[in-house]
C-alpha cells in the first residue's frame, strides 16, 4: 500500500515539506518571543529550561498551552 508521501508527486512533497518547515519554524517563534516578553512571575517552571525546550516545535506548542500563566 502507497503512502501519501509515495503518491505525491516531487511538486507536491515541496509544497508539503515547505508548508510544515514554515508551520514549525512560526510556532517556535512564537514561542520564543512570548517567553522574552513575559514576566518570569507569569510563566510556569523554570524559565531558562523553557528557553531550551522551545527550540524544537513540540516544545514549543507544549510552551504555549502549558507554561504560561494568565495575567492577574
């Protein structure tokens, strides 16, 4: 059975892989600006591990829905 990466065509894994590099690399800035705006009161942890953590996208959107905290 053909994957949808096998019945792409070389145009389309472009698109693709275009597509999702610029989905992740926006959530990882997202996250990284929110995090040096932010007051260290208003974030959840430790921030210096945050700032590691949302290098890669999946610590980044684990940031954005779990290490933030709302302003009083």
């Amino acid at each position: 059975m053909k994957t949808l990466w096998d019945r792409l065509s070389v145009p389309g894994r472009v698109v693709l892989v275009l597509t999702l590099g610029t989905a992740a690399l926006g959530l990882v800035v997202t996250a990284r600006r929110d995090l040096y705006a932010r007051d260290p009161e208003l974030v959840r942890g430790n921030p210096t591990v945050w700032n590691r953590v949302t290098v890669v996208p999946g610590g980044a959107a684990a940031y954005l829905s779990l290490g933030r905290r709302r302003h009083p």
